[in-house]
C-alpha cells in the first residue's frame, strides 16, 4: 500500500488501526490493541 508506505512503520499501524476501528468496532474482529 503506498499511502500506507509512505506514512512509516510507526504511522502505518496507527492508520490501520484507526481503518479497522471504522469498519468493524465491534465486529468479531476485534483488535487486541
């Protein structure tokens, strides 16, 4: 993912888990972090 490359390490989890937070909050996917 290039928007996500771009961001870093550091900011590519924060981006990923604020998308997943949107798409499923409380969904059986839950993220442990």
């Amino acid at each position: 993912a290039g928007w996500a490359e771009s961001l870093g390490g550091e900011g590519e989890m924060r981006v990923l888990r604020d998308q997943l937070a949107r798409i499923a909050p409380c969904g059986p996917i839950r993220p442990a972090w």
